[in-house]
C-alpha cells in the first residue's frame, strides 16, 4: 500500500503542479477580459476569475455558503477520495488515472481558492460553432477527461456484467 500511496502521491502533485503552473503563465502573459485567438478564434486564451465552481455555478451563494463548500466540503470529500484510491486493491490503472485526475483537479482549485481570495483563475474558452464554453483551466480538463473516464469504465462494467 505503501507504493500505491507513494505513487499516486506523485502523480497528483505532478498534476497540481503542472495546473498551477499554467494559472502563472496566464496571469503573466494575459490581461483580464482581453482575447487573444488561435484557429480563427475557435480557441481563445482569456484571463479570467471564478468566484462560483465548474462554469462559474454557485458564484451568487452567500459568501458564507461558498466557505463552507469551497474550502471544507470539498477539500474533505477530496482527502476521503484520496484514502479510498490508496485502498482500493481492485482499481483498474484507468480507475486510477480518473482518480488521479480528479483529485488533482479539485486540490489545484481549492489552493487557488486559499490564495487568491476564494476565486479560481480560468483562461482558456472554446468556440466551435453552436459549442461555446465558458471560461475554464486545466483543473476543469482533468475533471471532465476523470468523468468522461468513469463514464466509460461504468458503460464497460455494465456490458460485462450483462455477458
């Protein structure tokens, strides 16, 4: 157990380290509210602040509210989550990479949360077409690739539970 701890250990701060990272470039190389375009603007660098969660969802929560969640409940399921992947012996190497992915996700957001005043830095939007995003990081492409992940695992499951 003692491997599996250290191993996805690294793997999760690799991951943090490397989102961080991309919220220092941003806040260096981007002005709040200014596009820069790539692909006919299909891709779009945006420096933004996110007061709410995924999308900016529960950013008009009571102050209190969005404490309580941002920086107890979540960190809290975060940690239990981390336990629970430490422990679990039958976890597929993609259960674990969602894992990883998500918890990753979820810490860089919570520390952006510690220091920057409860907001999360976005910078990143995409165009295409009817698409159009909302503002977002690498944080939320960890943790939409660990959904689309356990999405996937859960539909694999089914059908060979059914054979």
């Amino acid at each position: 157990m003692l491997k599996r701890f250290i191993i996805l250990s690294v793997a999760i701060i690799s991951c943090v380290a490397f989102e961080q990272q991309t919220k220092v470039w941003a806040q260096e190389w981007l002005q709040p509210g200014v596009s820069v375009k790539y692909l006919s603007g299909i891709f779009q660098f945006i420096l933004a602040e996110n007061r709410g969660a995924f999308l900016g969802l529960g950013a008009q929560m009571p102050e209190f509210m969005k404490i309580v969640i941002f920086t107890g409940i979540i960190p809290a399921c975060l940690l239990v989550g981390f336990i629970w992947v430490v422990q679990e012996k039958h976890l597929t190497i993609m259960g674990s990479l969602a894992a990883v992915l998500l918890i990753a996700g979820g810490i860089s957001n919570v520390i952006d949360r510690a220091f920057n005043h409860g907001v999360v830095i976005d910078f990143m939007y995409l165009d295409i077409g009817p698409l159009h995003t909302g503002i977002f990081n690498v944080a939320d492409i960890f943790i939409m690739t660990a959904v689309f992940i356990m999405v996937c695992l859960s539909f694999s499951q089914e059908k060979s539970a059914r054979n």
